[in-house]
C-alpha cells in the first residue's frame, strides 16, 4: 500500500477505536441502544471507506493452457549455452563472505545489462535489459560508486544515462515493513533489473525466518513485475567464522 493508503488506514483504525470506546460508555450508562447501534454503524461505515481494499492482479491469474506454449520455462540471462547462472523469473543470489568482489561482480554484471560492454563475464554472455538498470547501493555507497567509477570512461556517458539508475543509502523503507518497496523502486525507475547490495541492509536481522520470509516475498513482488533481481549477501560473522559457505545452511 503507498503512504497515504497507510495513514487512511491509521485513521480508520483510530475511528473504530473511539467508536468501541463510544459504543462501551454508552451501554453501560443505559443510553437507548438503538440510538447507539445507529450511530456506531454509520461510523463503520465510514471508517471502511478510507481502507483501500487490495485487488488481485488480473495479469497473475491465467488458465492452464499456458503450459503447453512454453511461457512457464525460463529464459537465460546469464549463460554460455549449457551454464546458466541468472535466468528470467528467478532471483540470483550471490553469496560469500566480506571483501571477496560480490559487488564488483554485480555492478560488472549491471553494466551488461546495460549494455555498457558486449564482454562475457565470467566467461558466459549476459542478456542486455530492455529497460533500465537500478542499482540499490546500501552497502557503502560512497565505496560502492568509486567501485563501478572505475569500470567506465566518458564514452560510456550517454549509456549511463539512459539505461542505469543508482539508489545510494538505505531504502525508504524496511521490508519488513513494505515488502513493495523494491519493486517500487524499479518503477519509479522503469527498470527491469535491480541489483540488492546488499541483503543485510534491507531488514533488520534478516537471518530470522520472519525477516527472510519479508525478502523472499520483496523480491517475489518484482519478479511478477518483471524485475530480473541479482542480490548480494554475505552470511553471519559468528556462523563458521564467517568462512566461505559450503552448503545452502550456511548462506541461509
């Protein structure tokens, strides 16, 4: 929900509450309860006309012939034809520990889809976006610029321009508390990709379920958007010393 759908609600939730309250006093205090019901139905009413009701999106909901023209099988956009790293639909994730290069891979991996530069990273070719490029630097953002400064030149000015766009600082919001945010973000920017840099920074103490379940579902929200999401993510200091992970339960 946006911001003024949120303070509606506060206020339908304030009215309710004084409504409850009205509704208590005036029961005990032998008032006529038609008179009451009266009243307090006509403020219910009111009260749900500020809550915006949240429609299903028509666009998710298809019949079942879609599985017979292939509309279900991803799409590769980080491949070398029989590697694939990232594809359409399915979020990336990269994991290891601090200082290794994650956010150098991701922003090398951006300037692809940006079509920045043809070359194949890590020896596989990355998809060009259609749209543009928005890079979510929480992480450092003042280091995490200096990084990708450093990867382009005055000839890749007009690119930049029109096919990348960077978030520097934390979100407007936790996403545990908006689980839109993410997906916002990219339309505000009409981008069809967003690089997370990085996970940590998105929630506090994401490595509850609670919190991995707030993410999960953020990134769910652009993938139904068609928000290819690249996100970076090293896993707790105190887990394994905070060594290279070796199995999903690591990362996790």
């Amino acid at each position: 929900p946006t911001h003024v759908a949120k303070v509606k609600e506060k206020s339908a939730a304030r009215e309710v509450l004084g409504l409850g309250q009205y509704a208590d006093l005036s029961a005990r205090n032998g008032s006529d309860l038609h008179e009451v019901i009266d009243l307090v139905g006509k403020g219910l009413e009111r009260a749900k006309g500020k809550i915006t009701r949240v429609q299903p999106r028509r666009d998710q909901l298809h019949d079942c012939t879609v599985l017979l023209v292939g509309q279900c099988g991803p799409t590769a956009i980080w491949s070398n034809g029989t590697e694939e790293e990232a594809a359409t639909g399915e979020s990336t994730s990269i994991a290891a520990p601090q200082g290794l290069g994650k956010t150098t891979l991701a922003q090398q991996w951006a300037l692809r889809r940006m079509e920045a530069t043809p070359a194949p990273l890590l020896g596989m070719k990355v998809e060009p976006g259609k749209r543009r490029t928005l890079i979510t630097a929480m992480d450092r953002p003042s280091q995490s610029c200096r990084s990708m400064a450093r990867m382009v030149t005055e000839a890749d000015r007009q690119v930049l321009e029109d096919r990348g766009r960077i978030w520097k600082g934390p979100l407007p919001q936790t996403l545990d508390r908006d689980t839109t945010i993410l997906a916002q973000l990219a339309a505000d920017a009409d981008a069809d990709s967003i690089i997370v840099d990085s996970i940590k920074d998105t929630t506090p103490g994401c490595a509850s379920d609670e919190m991995g379940a707030a993410i999960n579902r953020a990134f769910q929200f652009c993938l139904t958007d068609g928000v290819e999401v690249l996100a970076l993510h090293h896993q707790r200091k105190a887990q394994q010393g905070g060594g290279k992970p070796k199995s999903l339960d690591d990362v996790y």
